[in-house]
C-alpha cells in the first residue's frame, strides 16, 4: 500500500513565526487531504488538495503530485494552531485514506 | 449544514457489554468508513461499505460488526467489547466520485474497562 512520511514529527514555535510541514507519499494519489487534530481529538479539514496550491487564510498548501510531495505553510503562527498535523492519502480504487503519523505542533505565547 | 455525527462522543463500558457507535451522514455519500485512532498506531481502517448493503472488512476488523440498512447509517458494533478495543473511533463519507474530499466525524472517545 501507499506510505506516508511527514516531515518534522514535532516542531515548536513562538507565537508570530512561520513553519512548513511536509508529507511525502510512495505512489500516485486521488486524493490528498490534510487535516488538524484539536486538543478534543476532533479531526478539522483543513484541505483537500490533490494537486496545486490553496490558500485558507493563514494557512495554504500546495501538492506536487508528480514528485509526490505536498507541504502546508502556517503563517503568523496563533497558540490556537497547537495541534496534531496530519496528511492523508488515497490511491487507485481503494477509498481507505492512509495517514502519516503526524506533526506535532506546540505554539508558546 | 453538511456534517457527519457520531453518537455518543464519549463512552465508558465495561467487558463484554455489548455496545453501538452510531454514525449518520447528510450528504447522500455512497462510502462511509469506521477508523481506530490508537497512540504509535495512527489512523486504522475498520470497515467500509461502498453503498446500501454492501460492507467490506478493513485493516482491522477483528471485534467490531457494521450494517448499512439505510444510506446515511453506518453503526458500528462491538458485540462483546475488550480493553484492547479502548480507542478513538471516527466515521467517514464521501461521494464515490474519485476526486473528492472525505469528510469525518467529530470522533468517539470510547474506553472499555
């Protein structure tokens, strides 16, 4: 099946700064999504991005699917960004998303 | 508001007390999915079904039944629930149109002592 690597397992910032994490993945894909784990374990959509760049706000994300890569930029970072950080895949016919293993992200005031 | 719901959010049982995990979707979604979130482990698919009476085992099947009897229901089932099953369980949907997003619940807390 596809693997899934992200890129850093934890980062910490202080509040204001910038970061970029990273998802690599094995194979081509239908379907790339990624996601933030709140404190409360609920998963938040953050993207659904097989292929080229969106913004959200503080937030954007761009994938390029030939070199099997994505990365999420967090601008301005806010404490509320503290989080879990997952990219999921999907590939061929099967509907399962497969998950990295997460970035964790500590943002200090 | 298009929305999955899982219910309940939180569940303390014990061994062996049957119990089900509802899971209820608005958007007329074909696939619907059950994942297991465990520490080290990741995000595991359980089970799916691609449509109304059709289901399919996942990764990790063992000890959990489902039923899809309606569209917008995917129940999960744990007959005679363990330990090992304590875990955080989401439901999932989307459309069987390949390019598109899939949208998860809120998440089940579920602990079995």
């Amino acid at each position: 099946g596809i693997q899934v690597e992200q890129s850093p397992p934890d980062l910490i910032l202080q509040e204001g700064a910038n970061s970029t994490l990273r998802c690599n993945f094995s194979d081509s894909v239908n379907n790339l999504q990624w996601f933030h784990q709140n404190p409360w374990g609920q998963l938040i959509n953050l993207f659904y991005i097989p292929s080229g760049t969106k913004q959200n706000g503080r937030l954007s994300a761009t994938t390029v699917a030939t070199e099997r890569y994505s990365l999420l930029y967090i601008s301005s970072s806010q404490t509320t960004d503290s989080g879990v950080y997952f990219c999921a895949v999907r590939g061929g016919s099967n509907y399962k998303l497969t998950f990295g293993k997460g970035t964790l992200l500590t943002v200090n005031p | 508001e298009a929305q999955v719901t899982q219910n309940p959010r939180y569940l303390i049982t014990v061994t062996g007390k049957k119990l089900t995990v509802t899971c209820s979707q608005n958007m007329n979604h074909e696939y619907m999915s059950w994942y297991r979130q465990d520490p080290g482990l990741g995000l595991r698919q359980i089970y799916y079904s691609m449509n109304v009476e059709v289901t399919d085992k996942g990764d990790v099947p063992e000890g959990y039944k489902v039923s899809r009897k309606e569209k917008r229901n995917f129940p999960l089932i744990l007959e005679s629930p363990s330990p090992n099953q304590t875990s955080l369980y989401f439901c999932a949907s989307q459309t069987l149109d390949s390019y598109n997003e899939q949208f998860f619940g809120p998440g089940t807390r579920l602990t079995v002592l």
